[in-house]
C-alpha cells in the first residue's frame, strides 16, 4: 500500500507530533495471555512455577512487550530481564517492538536513543534499508501510529553518530521510499558529514531526492548545500539552490548570502556577487569580513580594482577593520596595476594601523618586488620578516633567488641558497633556479658544482635540472658533455621529454650540424615523444639558421602531416632563411604563401621583409611593405624603422630617411643607436659632419650611448675633413667611456692623419696598437711607409718595412711599388677614405 508523507511541501525543524497515522494491517495482533506476570517495581515474575526455569521463545516476548504497549518503563524493565537469561535471543523483531513502544512516550525516549545507539555501534545489526523496513512493518502489526517517525530518525541519527555514514544515507533513501518523514536536523547533520568525507556529489543528490518529494529543507539545509558545491567546485548550483529557495520562500539570512557571494566570486560572476553584496546591507545585515574579501580579491583577480577600493572603503566605514588578507588582495592589486609605490605605501598603511603582516603578504610584496626589479626592496622585505620572527617558505626564496637573478645579483643569490639550505626549505626547485641562471650564462662549471651541492644535500635533481644542465653545455658548443648528461637521464630511471630532445637539436643546429639534428628529432618520434610546435618551429629555423631555407618547404609538409599547423614564426624564420640567402624572390614567395594559408603576417614578418627589400637596394618593395603594414594596423616597430632609414642613408637620400625619423619620433618611439648609427653615417658619407655632429650632441642629450662604430663616423669624417684636433678630441672622449678601438678604427685613424702630414701622432696609435695586442694590417703599414716617403722620411719608411717584416706580415705589390716609386698607385683606396 503506497503511503504519503503529510505536509509533504514542509521539512518540521522539530519532531511531528500530529500528522495523519498510516493505515493499521493488524486488529488483533498479539494473544491474551502472558506467560509471565510482571509487577509494577520488579522485572521479575511474582511467582516462579515450580522445576527448572523455561527460557521464553520470541513469540512469548512480544506477546509480553506488546501487553506492556501502553506502560513503555515496565515493557522496558520486562525486556531487561528476559535478557539477562541464559539462552535469551535478541532478535530484531523483539528490537524493534521494544523501540516502537518506547518512541510512543517522552519519558522513555532517551531509552530508545540508547537502546538504537548499542545497537547501531555494534557489528550484527541488519543492513539499514531492511532495519527500516522491520520498523515499518512492526508498526503496521502492532497498530502504532505512524504519524511519529521518532524511531526511524533516531537510527538515522545513530548511524551518523556512529560514523557510518554510508549506512545513514542508506537509512535515509530507505525512509524515503517508505514514505517516512526524516527530520531537517537530523538531515542536516548527515548531510555535513557527507560534504566532510567529501561525499559532496553524494550530498546534493540525496537532497535532489528528497527535494522530487517535496521536502526541502530550512536554512541551515540551504547552507550545507551551497558550501557542498563550493566544495566541489560547482559554484552555479550554489546559485541555484539560493535561488530556488528564495523562490520556495524560505527566510534567507546572512550566512547564506554570505555563501552565494562566495560562489559567485569563485565562479568569475563580479557582477552578481556586487549585486547581492548591495543587497544584503538593504536588509541591514553588515557583511562579515570573509564575505568582503571574497568580493575585493574577485575584483583584482578580474581587473576591476576601483571597485575594490571602493568596496575596502565601504568595509572601513560599516566598522569592518581591514584585516590582513584585505590588504594582501589591495597590496596585490596595485601591483597588477603597476602602482609598486601604493602597494608598499598601503602595506605600511596597515602594519600602522595594528594590522599584523602574515607570510602570505610578505610572499606577495617578495614576488612582486622581484618581478618589477626592485630587488632591493624585496631583500629589505625578506630581511624585515625573519625579524619578525617569520620563517620565509621555499616559494619566497626562490622569488627572490629569480630576482637577484634578472639583477645578475649572483653573490645574493649564493648567500640566499646557503641560507635556505640551512634552514632546510632549499628544494629542487631552488637549485634549478641556479642552474639556469649559470647555463644560460654559459658558466657551466660553476653549474656542476651547484649539482655536486645538490647532490651532497641528498636533492634529487628532476628533469629540469637536467634540461638546464643540457642547456649549458649545448650554449658552449660541447655537444658531447651535453649528450653525457642526456645519458644521465636515462640511468636515473627518467624519460628524455620533448624539452630536452628540442635543446639539443637547437644547440646541433646553433653547431652548424644540421645532420645529426635531424636524426635527434626522429630519434624523439622512435621514443613515442610527440613533438611541440616549438620543436617543430625550432627544426625550421635551424635549417634557416644553417643556409638551408630551400629544405624547408618539403619538412614543413611532412610537420603539417604530422598534426603541425604553421604560424607567423614558422613563416618568419622561412623568410629570414631567404633574406639572409640573399634570396628576396624566394622569400617573397613564402611570404605570398604564408597570406594565401591564412596565416596573417606580423609586425617581424614585415621587418624582416623590409630590410630584405632594403639590403637588395628595392626600396619600393620596402616602402610598399612599410604601407601595406600600416594598412592592417600594425604599427612598424624600432627595427622596421631603422631598416628603412639604413636603407635610405646607404642610396644617400637622406631626404627620406630624415622622413621615417621624424615619423619614428611621432609615433613615439626612440631612436635607439642602430637608428643614430645609420643617420650619422648618411650624413658622413654626404661630407655634411655639422649634421652628423647634431645628431651626435643629441645622442648625448637624450642619454643613448655612443658605441664603436658610430665614434668611428665621426671620427673619420671630421679626419677627412681636415678637423684634425677635433677628431682627436673626440677618440679622447671615445677612450674616456672604456670604448676599446678596433683595427678598422686605427686603420681610419692613422690613414687620417697621414693623410695630413701627422706622422708623429700616426705613430704614437701605431704604439698604442702594440699596447693593446691588436696587429697592424699591411695596408696600414702601406699607408705609414707611403707617408713618410712624401715627407722624405726614408729611413722610417724601410723601418716600418723591417718592422712589418718581423711581425710577420707578408708586404704586397703595394709594398713595393711604394718602396721603389716613393707613392702609392692611383688604383690604392686607403682604408677609411
């Protein structure tokens, strides 16, 4: 017979004392006679009959529970001492008519409680589903009213208390289909042992279960729900039970707002979470300081960070302090921002006003100080928390070990790592952090012995260090250590990953050894590692790299076969292989291809192509890049510039080249020493040094830094021009800033002066040449010995031959015909002329 539950829309927070009993199956159940008297003080029988004493059958002892139906002490005190008797059988029918007769009075409740408990924590006791159904089926015979679900939430609570909570929710689906009322604390109980043993999913679909019957819950349901679903991640459901219980009608408080703005925050739904937190303090509740800062981190995490303060303001002014997990969002925040000032100045702010910093705040100013390069600031923070008695985790070392890093700081970080390790947090993390550093510097020597440290401080070195230590050696060209410590990999038990086969191909390829590159890459595909599109790109821009653009094309198709799809760098490092070549037609042609395959091209794309079209003196092609470039919105970058400006200066047209420096200068980009470098040597090359000087006293100006070859321009123009003092003025200043010269500046130096009749000062470079271990070139010995024969000098001029002599130089045609004419030939370009 099916049976409803009564108020079936409404979960009683209290136990039912007046719903509609369920139908009687039995009108006389149990017989007329007791085998046993029972007086109102004993549980003993009045007259014992006399010879040995008969155990009672089961049927004797619910014929006598049952007499008792109506005084639930003596049913009980009867019950006690038939089980003290030998022979006695507890069986759970006996069970559960004592249970439903002491459920039917307050005063024996707790008995039953008791008797439910024993029995629950012990080992014999019949599965839940069929222990419910014994229950209902002894209410049935016996004609208790049903009404009273006292005894089923009762085992349902003792199952829980007992911990068995697989067992409760099979007690509860079981009361459930028998249509029994479960009560909400109970429930609620249960339920948030369920989300504790992270039966979350369990959880909500017991609730889904009892929600199809209409029982729903009270608020504290809704809250263990929704933290369910925070638990597991389903931060919409969350919303959705809020809403559905909102909808149902049922009094929301504080606590669950609280929690569907945490779900909301946790589910990237700002806007939602901003509009339930105005709505909670409409109905006058102060948000708790957990529930702002969800809302404030939600809004740095997203980018909003106005509203965060705006909502530290409000938190402030409802009488919420701001405690330190605030403040780590703000102090985060604008460090997002970029505002590194107002994060410090704010930490301080707090730390003021009596907030006590954490390691979770100092981790973030660490991290963030590092990043930005205020280096020394972190190190002050670092210093500042192990005053406070903070110990620093491995994560804050390791930020700070990669700021001294991007610092080249190398004696902090030695004395941080010697600190951690002493401490005991230094992990494999931490050494990689090193090792990197010193093989990207090529020190691989000082990496091994960081290894060995790492080694002796019983660290086991991961993948990663290996990759590192790969890395190092293949930046050195000692392709053979670095195929030794690939061999390390595979002793100690680990695979080579897609990482380190790509290292070691590039650096094959960096070697020029195309061949065994490639066979590192099928050796890779042998080992079942599927190569990245960075190792795919790396194999395209080595052939490049090597004057194999031409092989490019049948690898690429064969990548593409292989689950490749190409990009603009693919495309890049094909057109820079052909630029380099020489080949401009060719890389026309892939840059053609690159647009029909869908590819856009990008701002290197066409930087590239515009010094291309620049070396290959197609100036038109270069500008028709430039403005096709602008077409698509791309602005040109520094580099695009300067190739069309040194493009321009070499034709000697510095009309347009002063053009694209002017529209470098509008678009707000800088000049950079490559651009003043092309500029210069244009109007050098014009013999207009009083412009090619303007723009020098800009450089100086605008604080960009002279290098070689520029003081070289100057240099030798001024020279040419007969600017004698000026020129050495200026190789003065060159010297000043510790510019070492190179041969071709001497070449340009003393050609000048010879030129000019200053052999002496010709002579005092010579020297300085010597000083400086850089061999003079016999076209400069022939420019000195020419010299000295026009100023009649002939002794000097057979010396500087003897000199060049013992210095091993090999005198040419030139040599000679100036020894035997006393000139140089009119064919004879001096260097730097």
């Amino acid at each position: 017979m099916l049976k409803r539950f009564p108020n079936r829309n409404i979960l009683s927070s209290i136990p039912p004392n007046n719903l509609r009993p369920f139908s009687q199956l039995s009108s006389n159940p149990a017989p007329d006679h007791f085998p046993l008297k029972i007086t109102s003080s004993s549980n003993f029988p009045e007259k014992i009959p006399p010879g040995p004493p008969r155990v009672l059958s089961q049927d004797d002892v619910l014929d006598t529970l049952f007499r008792h139906k109506g005084d639930p002490t003596l049913a009980l005190r009867f019950f006690k001492g038939v089980e003290s008797q030998p022979g006695f059988v507890k069986t759970a029918d006996v069970l559960c008519l004592l249970l439903q007769i002491l459920a039917s009075s307050p005063s024996t409740h707790r008995d039953a409680k008791y008797l439910l408990n024993n029995y629950v924590f012990g080992d014999s006791a019949p599965a839940p589903k069929v222990l419910v159904e014994m229950l209902m089926e002894c209410a049935e015979r016996y004609g208790f009213e049903l009404s009273d679900s006292r005894v089923f939430n009762y085992l349902l609570n003792g199952y829980v208390r007992a911990k068995k909570v697989t067992d409760a929710v099979d007690c509860l689906r079981a009361m459930l289909e028998q249509c029994v009322l479960p009560w909400v604390p109970v429930v609620n109980i249960l339920l948030t042992a369920m989300v504790r043993k992270n039966m979350v999913d369990d959880a909500r679909r017991m609730y889904d279960e009892m929600a199809e019957r209409g029982i729903h819950g009270d608020r504290y349901t809704l809250h263990v729900l929704m933290r369910a679903c925070l638990k597991g991640g389903r931060f919409e459901e969350a919303e959705k039970y809020f809403g559905e219980a909102s909808g149902r009608g049922l009094e929301l408080d504080a606590a669950a707002y609280s929690i569907v703005i945490q779900a909301a925050c946790k589910g990237s739904k700002l806007n939602l979470a901003c509009e339930l937190l105005k709505e909670m303090r409409e109905l006058g509740w102060v948000p708790s300081d957990g529930t702002y800062v969800a809302v404030i981190g939600a809004c740095v995490r997203q980018g909003n960070f106005a509203e965060a303060l705006r909502l530290k303001d409000e938190m402030v002014s409802s009488g919420v302090p701001v405690n330190v997990i605030v403040a780590t969002r703000l102090v985060e925040g604008y460090f997002m921002q970029g505002d590194v000032s107002s994060a410090l100045r704010l930490f301080d702010e707090v730390v003021e006003a009596g907030v006590t910093p954490n390691v979770a705040i100092f981790s973030v100013l660490i991290e963030w100080c590092s990043k930005v390069g205020n280096v020394e600031k972190a190190n002050e923070l670092y210093t500042r928390m192990k005053l406070m008695g903070l110990q620093p985790t491995v994560f804050i070392v390791n930020f700070l070990l990669k700021g001294f890093r991007k610092q080249n700081l190398l004696e902090n970080a030695y004395a941080l790592l010697d600190e951690a390790v002493e401490s005991g947090i230094a992990s494999v993390v931490t050494f990689n952090i090193l090792l990197l550093w010193f093989c990207e510097l090529g020190k691989v020597s000082e990496a091994c012995n960081l290894w060995d440290k790492m080694i002796d401080k019983g660290i086991t070195p991961s993948l990663v260090s290996y990759n590192h230590m790969i890395l190092g050696h293949c930046k050195r060209g000692c392709m053979e250590d670095a195929y030794n410590v690939m061999n390390g990999i595979t002793k100690g038990g680990n695979k080579p990953n897609v990482i380190t086969f790509t290292i070691l191909m590039d650096g094959l390829f960096k070697k020029g050894d195309c061949e065994h590159a490639i066979s590192v890459f099928d050796q890779m595909v042998a080992a079942d590692v599927v190569p990245t599109d960075y190792t795919f790109n790396t194999v395209i821009n080595g052939l490049c790299k090597v004057g194999r653009a031409s092989e490019t094309k049948e690898k690429l198709n064969t990548f593409i076969k292989q689950g490749f799809i190409p990009t603009s760098m693919t495309y890049n490092s094909i057109i820079d292989g052909f630029v380099k070549e020489g080949a401009i037609d060719l890389a026309e042609s892939a840059y053609r291809e690159m647009c029909e395959s869908g590819i856009s091209p990008n701002v290197v794309t066409y930087t590239i192509l515009i010094n291309g079209f620049c070396k290959s003196n197609k100036i038109d092609f270069a500008l028709k890049m430039h403005d096709d470039m602008k077409k698509k919105g791309l602005e040109p970058d520094i580099t695009a510039y300067s190739a069309l400006i040194d493009g321009f200066c070499k034709i000697k047209d510095m009309e347009n080249a002063c053009k694209f420096f002017s529209e470098l200068l509008e678009v707000g980009l800088t000049p950079n020493t490559i651009v003043y470098n092309s500029m210069i040597s244009g109007y050098r090359n014009l013999t207009n040094m009083e412009a090619a000087l303007n723009l020098h006293k800009e450089m100086i100006n605008n604080k960009i830094p002279c290098d070689l070859q520029i003081y070289t321009s100057l240099i030798g123009g001024l020279l040419k021009e007969g600017k004698l003092s000026f020129a050495l003025d200026l190789y003065s200043d060159m010297l000043s800033k510790g510019i070492v010269p190179d041969i071709f500046m001497y070449n340009v130096l003393i050609n000048g002066l010879c030129n000019h009749g200053q052999l002496e000062n010709a002579s005092k470079i010579l020297k300085e040449m010597d000083g400086n271990n850089i061999i003079p070139s016999a076209l400069l010995y022939n420019t000195l010995i020419a010299g000295h024969f026009k100023e009649g000098n002939l002794q000097e001029a057979f010396r500087l031959h003897d000199e060049m002599l013992d210095k091993g130089l090999v005198p040419d045609d030139t040599t000679y015909d100036i020894l035997v004419n006393g000139k140089l030939k009119r064919s004879y370009t001096p260097i730097g002329a």
